[in-house]
C-alpha cells in the first residue's frame, strides 16, 4: 500500500490535509514556536513532504481542503499528533483544547479521548511514545472509568 500511495501521491494528499490541522492548533495560541515548527517537520516529513512545502502550506493553510482519516488506527493516530501538538509549548490553551476536541469529534471519536490522552501523555510529551503503549494506557484509563460508573 505504502509503494502505491507514493506512486498516486496520495500519502502526501493525506499528509497535508493533516498537517492543516496540525498548523491550525500550533497557530490557535497566537504563537508558533520553534519547537513547534520542529514536530510539524518531521511529520511532514513522514508524508514526503519537504520543509519548503511545508512553509507554503503555513502560508496558505485555509486552502488545503481537510479530508478526514478514514481507518481507526490513523484516526487515533492523527487525534494522538493533535494532543502533542497542543502539548507541545507547556501549556493547554483553552481554544486549543476546543480546536483538538471538535476534531475528535470529526474523527468520530469521543472528545473525552482527548483529556485521557493529555492525562496519557503528560509530561513525556518530548518523548515518541509508540502508538500500541499509548494505547494500552488508554485502554486501561477506559477500563477503569467504565468499572467506576457501573450500569444498573
């Protein structure tokens, strides 16, 4: 699959609408840090996507049509970027936090995902925590927020 979606572009096709989201919530704090401009790079670059591509597509961010994930694990994966974008300078925003909620939502996601993935990632937010631990620690967090609120 990866071969052909090179060969279609495809990936890329993905990778930018992505990224538009990604650029979106790194704006939404009115700054954008070098930090920042740092992850978004090497998410780019995953998608071949070049460093000046990328800065075109900051420039132009409201052009790039967003076309959602459409499997579960890219889902949790592009809600995963969001969460350590919004991580990234310290500290949670407000319209951050809506921006990455409402997306959740978009994904067809709970929004509450977001708050158990800050609760996952915390302070190891620098870190590139694989996605299948990520997952265990949300699947756990699930577990026990079910078992506390029993269905009668």
């Amino acid at each position: 699959m990866e071969v052909l979606e090179l060969l279609t572009g495809a990936k890329k096709k993905r990778g930018k609408a992505q990224l538009k989201n990604l650029l979106e919530l790194a704006l939404a704090d009115g700054q954008f840090d070098d930090i920042e401009a740092e992850y978004l790079l090497s998410l780019a670059q995953r998608f071949n996507i070049s460093e000046n591509e990328l800065k075109k597509l900051k420039a132009n961010v409201d052009s790039i049509e967003y076309k959602p994930p459409v499997n579960d694990r890219e889902k949790f994966d592009h809600l995963h970027q969001l969460v350590r974008m919004m991580l990234m300078d310290g500290e949670i925003h407000d319209r951050e936090m809506e921006i990455c909620k409402v997306l959740s939502v978009r994904l067809g996601l709970k929004p509450e995902l977001v708050d158990d993935f800050v609760q996952v990632i915390g302070e190891d937010v620098a870190k590139e925590v694989p996605s299948d631990i990520i997952i265990g620690k949300l699947l756990k967090i699930a577990q026990e927020r079910d078992s506390s609120n029993p269905v009668s």
